[in-house]
C-alpha cells in the first residue's frame, strides 16, 4: 500500500509536465503564426476579463455575507 502514493504521485508530475510543455509549445506557434500584436491583444482581454470577474465575485460575496448579517470587521 505504501507504493500507491508514489506511483500516483509519479504519474501525477509526469502527466502534468507533459501537459506544459504542449501548452507552452502551442502558444509559442501561434504566436509566431498569429503574429505578437495579436497574442499581446489576447492575453490583455483575458487578463482584463479575470480581473473583471475576480472583482465581481468579491462584491458578491461581500453583499451575500452583509446580508447574512455576518461580521466582517476587523
């Protein structure tokens, strides 16, 4: 039983690193094949995009948790 943890974890790592670098090697083509402005224009939307929902989620929460009537005061 003491193998398990191993075994998974090992196939855990390698899966993961393989996973990497497909993401990694694919962005770099479509950089060169889409051209830098326009990977720099998409990542820019995607960043604005989780910065926009990131926000959204913690106005929620808050709202959600005052009207729950939890304390949230230091």
């Amino acid at each position: 039983m003491d193998w398990v943890p191993i075994a998974f974890g090992t196939f855990k790592v390698v899966a993961l690193v393989t996973a990497m670098f497909f993401a990694i090697k694919w962005h770099y083509d479509q950089g060169e094949k889409l051209g830098r402005q326009a990977v720099l224009r998409a990542g820019i939307k995607i960043t604005a995009g989780f910065v926009f929902a990131l926000t959204g989620v913690g106005l929620l929460v808050l709202v959600l948790s005052r009207m729950l009537g939890l304390d949230l005061s230091y």
